[in-house]
C-alpha cells in the first residue's frame, strides 16, 4: 500500500466558461482530493490553475494526470516542487 501525500501541480488551461468545473471532475473521477486552489491569468486566452492535491500514492498520482490531459482544454500540466 502506497502513502498518501501532498502535490502541487500547475495546469495551463484554454479560458473557456465551465473549464475549472471539467478539472475539477477530472480530478474528482480519478479519485482525487483538492485541498487547495489558486488561478492567475497569463494572457487573456489561458490561465494557470495550481492544485494542491492529496494522492494515494504516484500511481494514483499518474492517473489524475492522464485524466487532466484527456481534457481538450488543457495546454500544459508541470509538477511543482514546493508544496
């Protein structure tokens, strides 16, 4: 059984109406938890949207992530160091 910890990652995202709620299922679907979030605008067409998130582990952290890319909105996901 793998541990639970903290990661943050930073998910660049076309700026279309309903975007963070399709994250935010992605998230959610793939059994996720968002334990924090913060969104900046970068140049009017994309945002940046960090997520602090709470995985079971890197496995369960990789499928979280292959959920965020599935989604057609999405430009860009990084992992950040600093949680």
């Amino acid at each position: 059984m793998e541990t639970e910890f903290t990661v943050k990652i930073q998910v660049e995202v076309i700026n279309q109406r309903g975007i963070l709620a399709v994250i935010a299922l992605a998230v959610s679907d793939a059994e996720g938890n968002v334990e924090d979030i913060s969104v900046q605008d970068r140049d009017g067409q994309n945002y940046s949207v960090v997520f602090k998130l709470l995985v079971k582990g890197r496995h369960h952290l990789a499928d979280i992530l292959r959920s965020l890319r599935r989604i057609s909105a999405v430009v860009k996901i990084n992992r950040m160091m600093q949680v």
